[in-house]
C-alpha cells in the first residue's frame, strides 16, 4: 500500500461541514497532529459562533490557504467530487502537502495503491491489487475487493460493496449500500442511487437506480 504520510503537526481540513467533521475525528484518531483545524467559507470575523465546527476551529474562509503552507498538512473535505477534486489540484500546484488519512479500523492490503488526498473510514476495507485515484473517499464499511480501479474523485459511499475486477470511473459517485457486481466498467460521472444494484457495464454518465440499475 502507498500513500503520502503526515509531514507536519498541524493538520487544515479545507471544508467545515458533516464530511469534513468525520475528517477531522478521522485525523484525530491517528495520533499524529497536535493541531487540527479547518478552512471554509462560512467564516465570519464578525461571528464567533462561524469560527468553529463541533469541536474544531475555523481559521479563516478557503482561499486563504496560501498563508498555512508552511508546517501545515492539507486534506480537502467537500462532498462533491468535482470540487474536492478541482481544489486539491489547486493546492498542488501552490505547493500545499496534501496527505491521504486512513482510520486505524480500515483493513487495506499491503498490495493496494491509495492516491493522495483520499480519506478511508472506519472499517472500510481494500483488498490486493486495487487502485484508487487522488481524491477519493471510501466511506464507512465499504468494500472493494481485489484488482479494482477507481478514478479520481470518486465518493464510494457507507456500505457499498464493489467485487473484484472493477473500474470506476472518475468523479462517479456510488450511493450507499449499492452493490457492484465483478468484472463491470462504470463510465466517468455517474451516480448510483442508494441501494443500486450493477449487473452490467454503465457506459453512459447520468444517474442511475434500481435493481438492476436503470438510467433515469
């Protein structure tokens, strides 16, 4: 398995809402940060109660990330993927450290591939040979079992369970407790409603529902 590991004591969490607050109990887990914080647009100066999340700080809105890059992590925290994935590449290309956080309870194989700024949650497991792009989340108790790809971007929601021999492509979204049966292409941009069953390659973009899946 691979994956950028923490260089820095303190931890921003670009994005303050319910994802971002289970980023940040994530992180917390590990042990490893003496400060965790976030940035997001709710912040107001003026308004102490805009200044936290639960039980973390907010220092300032987005674009003021620039000022933290020194003995500063990054990890982006947006549910959507098209944004998650767009302000990662931002701060790359500033030079900000973008860490990848896996919770102690995940089980990942030593064989698979983890790409930067992607969160694994609790119990979520990953199995040999699987790639997962930059940017990803693998959410709690999901599972992709062996010589899978996943593309950039991708939200692999609570409970889904993708078998061997998938690739997903970038920004799809799968809703939770959807299943993926073995062997299945799944086209860029897709979204599976809650519960969805694949049987058969999607090679359309769109959302998808049912058992079997169905575009609507």
């Amino acid at each position: 398995m691979t994956k950028k590991q923490p260089e820095n004591k303190r931890l921003l969490i670009i994005g303050a809402g319910g994802h971002g607050r289970v980023v940040a109990d994530c992180a917390e887990s590990l042990n490893q940060y003496d400060d965790i914080a976030f940035l997001d647009d709710c912040y107001d100066e003026s308004d102490p109660e805009s200044q936290f999340s639960s039980h973390w700080s907010i220092l300032g809105k987005v674009d003021v990330w620039p000022a933290y890059l020194v003995g500063t992590d990054f990890i982006i925290a947006f549910g959507r993927n098209d944004l998650r994935l767009r302000i990662q590449n931002d701060l790359k290309q500033g030079g900000g450290n973008i860490i990848t956080l896996i919770h102690p309870s995940a089980v990942i194989s030593q064989y698979a591939k983890i790409g930067v700024g992607t969160v694994v949650f609790a119990g979520a497991v990953i199995n040999l040979d699987t790639t997962l792009g930059e940017a990803c989340i693998v959410n709690t108790s999901a599972s992709i079992d062996h010589d899978c790809t996943v593309g950039h971007g991708v939200h692999i929601s609570p409970n889904v369970s993708v078998a061997g021999g998938v690739t997903i492509g970038e920004l799809s979204w799968l809703g939770i407790g959807c299943t993926i049966i073995q062997y299945l292409n799944i086209a860029p941009n897709c979204q599976m409603g809650a519960g969805t069953v694949v049987i058969k390659d999607i090679t359309e973009p769109g959302l998808y529902v049912g058992s079997p899946a169905r575009k609507i």
